[in-house]
C-alpha cells in the first residue's frame, strides 16, 4: 500500500477509485463521482456577491467563515481529492397533491421521514472507513452542515449541474437526492464536470408561489418559502403570508416542476418516507414544547421548534378558508411567542 497521500501509478489510483465507488454503491448511495477540491475557483466570487445583495437573509451563516466555503482547499489544506455522492430520496408521489388538503400542512418530502443527516453521515462514515483500511490516508466526512459548498462541488464532479433553480440536478436521477462529501487525503482522478442542459425551460421559475428567482439560476432566499418557514425568525412579511398556502416546512414546487424528473430513480433508503406527510393543522396547533419535541423526534422538523412551527400552522389556518378553525387561531392570540400571536390574530381575521 503506498503512503498516504501517494498517488502510486495511474493504475493504482484508477483502481482505488473504481473500488471506491463500488463501495459506495454497495452502502446505499445512488451515485458517487470524485473532483478536486480547487476545482470552483468561481464559488467565493458568486457567494461574496449573493451575501453582498442581502440574498441570504437571516442566515448568517452563510456569512461567516466564507473563506472556507468559498474555497474548499482552505478548509482542509491537506486534502487531495472530494469525492461527492448522491442519495436518491424520490417521493412516492407527487409532492404538490398535498397542498389542496387545506385542513392539512404540506411539509417538504425530505423531512416527511427520519433525518437524512444522521442518515447520509452514517453511510459516508462507513464508506470513508472502508476507504482508509483499503488505502490508508484520511478524511473528513461533510453533509450540509460545514462551510462546504456541495452543489457545485458536486457539478464539478459530475453528478449533475445547478439548474435555474439553483438547486442540482441530473440526466440521470432527476433532482431529488441528497448530497455528501468525502475530503481525501488520498489522490483519486477527477470525473470531468457537468455542463447545464436547461435550455429555454423555465418550468421551475413559473412554479415559485413568491417569485423568488430574480433571474434563471439566481434565488433570493428572502421570498423563498423553504427559508420563510425553516430559517426565518419572527413574523412573516405580511404581503408573503397568503402565498405560503398550507406548506408548514419546506416547499418543493420548483423541485416537483423540473422536466428531468422523469428519469428519477426510486429511493431505497425507506426511512425517508415516514409519518410527517400533511399532519392535521388542528393537532400541530395544539403542540406544546415538549409535544412537539416528542412528536417530532428524529425529524429535521425538531430543529425549527415549536413557536416557528406553530406560527407556519397559523398561517396555513389563516390560509385555508376553513371557518372551524377560528377558534383554534383565535385560542393562540395570547401566546406567549410574539411571532406566534401575530400569526393567530392575523389567521382569526382572514378567517373571520
């Protein structure tokens, strides 16, 4: 076995290679492809310029430490290469049928069942085990939760390409999938990356409920619906509110809309499809802290608590023309959680 960072002959690291993304496969991952971590030297100019246009929103941070999100070679000086893999999490169904169920949230299909961090991360630490008793050398194992900028890591790659609603897509497993990534200190040849295949479509652009892509492949987070309802703290511009429908996490109109989805491929994992589908709004309204921690447990949802929850209810009651419900906006006009009350009194009178 070479030293750890030695690249051995051209056939050697082809082999660690091939052996890698079998191994992968063989984990659970839908598809793994390998760049380098120099490889989006364009990634630092475009995140400065989205921060610097308040695109980010609330989310601070995307702000901080944008040296290493910018420049993936920063982060981990010694790493060689960045192998991405993809994680099919495809609905069984069309996402968008949930939301004429007024008395009903539509919550995102990635968080309807257990958490896909603890579930990714898990598969990747097994994979990068493998891959340093294989080949020695060593890694760092990222999903979502570093200064790591997946998506075009991912493009570089090969896996796919941001497409007009800057989310990745692919020819080959459409765009709902999750991403991982393994930081190498080991030298693995590249895939070459993926180029766009959008065309003239703009299916995407015209299914935002809130217009929030200024342009093809430019989102601004503060009239998206995922951030209004995930990351967005305290009330909800009001103008945005009656746009949110019943969508009380996460949305997925522009995800459901792409054409390339018809080359989804089916999810394995199961874990993803749980019990989260279009909860009754009457029962989420009702949740204290500790119901909706127990409810929620080993959710992606459990990380908004309960007032953000509870306010995203709110606006799906004020949303639903459904009369019966008043009295339950009405019964929260008092809470203790400003952003929630604001929400209550404002469902009660769009109810009234």
């Amino acid at each position: 076995m070479p030293p750890a960072g030695d690249a051995g002959s051209p056939q050697d690291i082809w082999a660690k290679k091939n052996a890698l993304v079998a191994q992968a496969l063989a984990e659970g991952f839908t598809a793994a492809r390998v760049t380098t971590p120099d490889a989006i030297p364009q990634a630092a100019g475009r995140l400065a310029e989205y921060v610097a246009k308040g695109r980010h929103g609330q989310m601070g941070w995307m702000a901080e430490r944008m040296g290493w999100r910018g420049d993936p070679a920063a982060l981990w000086p010694q790493a060689r290469s960045v192998v991405m893999l993809a994680e099919a999490y495809t609905p069984p169904h069309d996402p968008r049928e949930d939301l004429e169920w007024r008395e009903r949230g539509a919550v995102s299909v990635y968080a309807q069942g257990k958490d896909y961090h603890d579930i990714v991360k898990a598969r990747l630490k097994r994979v990068g085990r493998w891959l340093i008793e294989q080949f020695g050398g060593e890694i760092k194992v990222f999903v979502d939760t570093a200064p790591v900028m997946e998506k075009p890591l991912a493009q570089a790659a090969g896996l796919g390409w941001q497409g007009k609603h800057t989310n990745l897509l692919s020819r080959d497993l459409g765009n709902w999938f999750f991403l991982g990534a393994i930081f190498t200190t080991l030298e693995l040849p590249p895939d070459a990356p993926e180029a766009e295949h959008c065309g003239s479509c703009r299916a995407c652009l015209d299914a935002c409920p809130t217009g929030a892509f200024p342009a093809p492949f430019q989102l601004d987070a503060r009239r998206c619906i995922s951030y209004l309802t995930i990351e967005h703290k305290g009330p909800v511009d009001p103008e945005l509110r009656p746009m949110l429908g019943n969508r009380i996490y996460g949305c997925d109109d522009c995800l459901a809309a792409c054409p390339w989805n018809k080359f989804a491929v089916q999810a394995s994992e199961m874990r993803y499809h749980g019990p989260h589908r279009a909860p009754p709004l009457a029962e989420l309204a009702a949740l204290d802290d500790a119901g909706f921690r127990a409810r929620f447990s080993g959710s992606p949802i459990k990380r908004i608590g309960r007032d953000r929850m509870v306010r995203n209810v709110l606006y799906a009651i004020g949303n639903s023309g459904l009369r019966e419900l008043r009295p339950i906006a009405e019964g929260l006009t008092g809470d203790p959680d400003p952003a929630v009350a604001d929400a209550a009194r404002w469902a009660a009178r769009r109810l009234a």
